[in-house]
C-alpha cells in the first residue's frame, strides 16, 4: 500500500478524511514547521499539503515521493518545475469553495453596509437597555439595491459574485487583470475607470506579478468616500498600509479582509484603526463552509485514487 503523509492536517478543520485514509498507510501531523517538512516526507509515496512548502531541495532527498496532493486551489506551496522534472505528479483541487467566496464576500458587503458589527455591539454591550429610545441611528444603513459593484477579476468566484450581485439588484462591471477583452455580460472597465464608478469592490484574483500591491493609496484615492473595498483573493493585492490610512482618513467607507498579506497577521496598522467598525476581518474562512470543505475532501481523496490507478501492480 502507499504511504501517504498530511502535513497539515488541521487546515481541513477536523472534517472526516476517513475516505483518504483508506487509500493506504496514512500518516498525518496536525502542522509541519518548514524545518520538520523533510524528515516528515521521507519515505512517503504521497505527500498531501495544504500550506506546507515543498522545494526543489527537499524534493532531490525523496526519492520514494510520486505525488504531491495540494489540499487547495492554490498551487504556490509547490515548485511545480522540480517536481515536473522529477517526474511527481502534483494535483490541487478547483472549485470546491466558488460558492463558500461568493456567499462570504455576499456578507462581508450586507454587513458592512447595514453596519452589523456596530447595532450588534450597541445591543449587546446593554447601550439598548439603558435607553428609552425604541430606534438607534448609531451609524449610516445603506442597501445594496442600486449599488454599482465592480469586480476584479471575473473567474469563477467573480461570476458568481456578479450573479448573487445581481439578485440584490446591483449594476455590475469587472475589471481583467490580463486585459483581454471577451464577450460577457458586463461591461470591462479600466482600474481606475472601475474603482470611481463603484459603491461596491471586491477582489477575486490570484496574486502574481500583475497584482501584487494592485490597490494602494493612488487607487484608493481614486474611490467614492462612501464606497466600500473586499479582499476575499490573496493578501498582497490590496497595500494594507495604505488601506489602513484610507479608512482613517475617511477616503472609503469600509473594508472587508479574509486574507492577509503574512497569515497569520503580525503587527499591522489595521489593528488599530481610528474607527474599529471600519473592518470587517476573518482569518481566512471565506472557503471554510463546511459543504466547501466536504467537496475538497472529496476532491483529494479522487485525485489520489485515481492517481494509485496509474502505478504498475
């Protein structure tokens, strides 16, 4: 039977993996640090990792390794060119969480734009209670009908957020990163053109060279003072410096993060901006519904088997 190692089995929340265990000798550590990664692989037919890099150094010590199974979309865990030179097969897993983004950058908008975090607060903190006043008009509620929501980068995530957009009755438009102009139902704006029309924007393109520091202070500069910004992509499109003295300076009116330039976030201006209800944070959950990670879990156990399908008996 193969051996199979899971270096990071705690980034799949404690879900049933019973499905991948029975695929072989199943090995799993709850996190691998960087200088643990080798020792852990070695001897491993399959390596399975959702965050845990693997280089082209560690991949010349192993020589048993045939597959590496990313617990993920994202494939930058991997160097892909070592492991196609050293003839192991990497699979990740697409798709999975397309609904789970789409429905958290929903919340993150309704949220920001009915101001829960703050008339949660105002109940619960027994403000309600101490007063005579049945109505609190604490800090603005807006709607999202009417609003204008622009999307960079209409993928598979941005599509279904331009769908669910639409049901609330939003006019959108998207930005391409790539600049290549195909036929859809939106129309294509430049950045600027997009990030001045907008009430609404949010981010769902993968970080590389193009986007990387894509939204700094020029951009947000460029936005409505009553506009909001989401980043359920990558951390490192938008400058986080630079949103932090966005929403002080009241430039926006709010933000929404699921991901983070460092994660987790070490010391960071965001962590103390002037007006606390400006942010709307999560470490990273957007994917983590829990059909979403049933459909990854499902989707690395299929990778995997089909995979034992090609070796010789």
């Amino acid at each position: 039977m193969a051996n199979i190692v899971f270096l990071d089995e705690y980034s799949l929340g404690g879900n049933d993996l019973s499905s991948i265990k029975s695929l072989g000798n199943y090995t799993a550590y709850d996190r691998t640090l960087p200088e643990q990664t080798l020792e852990r692989c070695k001897g491993a037919d399959i390596v399975i990792s959702n965050k845990v890099y693997i280089s082209r150094e560690m991949m010349a010590q192993l020589p048993d390794l045939k597959m590496i199974a990313i617990a993920a979309t994202g494939m930058n865990n991997v160097d892909l060119e070592a492991a196609a030179e050293f003839g192991i097969e990497v699979k990740n897993v697409s798709g999975y969480s397309t609904y789970s983004v789409a429905e958290a950058t929903l919340t993150f908008a309704l949220s920001l734009l009915k101001n829960a975090q703050y008339y949660d607060h105002y109940f619960k903190d027994g403000e309600y209670a101490a007063t005579s006043d049945i109505f609190h008009f604490g800090r603005p509620i807006s709607m999202l009908r009417g609003k204008n929501w622009g999307i960079i980068g209409l993928g598979a995530i941005g599509h279904q957020v331009a769908t669910l957009a639409e049901a609330f009755g939003c006019n959108v438009a998207y930005h391409s990163i790539s600049g290549a102009v195909r036929e859809e139902k939106y129309p294509q704006l430049a950045l600027t053109e997009l990030l001045e029309w907008a009430d609404v924007v949010s981010i769902h393109s993968p970080l590389n060279a193009q986007t990387a520091g894509l939204i700094g202070d020029k951009e947000l500069s460029a936005m409505k003072p009553t506009a909001i910004i989401i980043n359920v992509a990558r951390g490192g499109i938008i400058d986080e410096a630079a949103l932090a003295n966005a929403l002080n300076n009241k430039t926006i009116a709010a933000a929404a993060l699921d991901v983070f330039s460092k994660e987790p976030l070490p010391q960071s201006p965001l962590y103390n901006l002037n007006d606390p209800y400006s942010l709307l944070a999560s470490p990273h959950t957007a994917w983590a519904a829990d059909d979403a990670v049933e459909r990854l879990i499902e989707g690395i156990y299929t990778n995997i088997k089909n995979f034992l399908l090609t070796l010789p008996d």
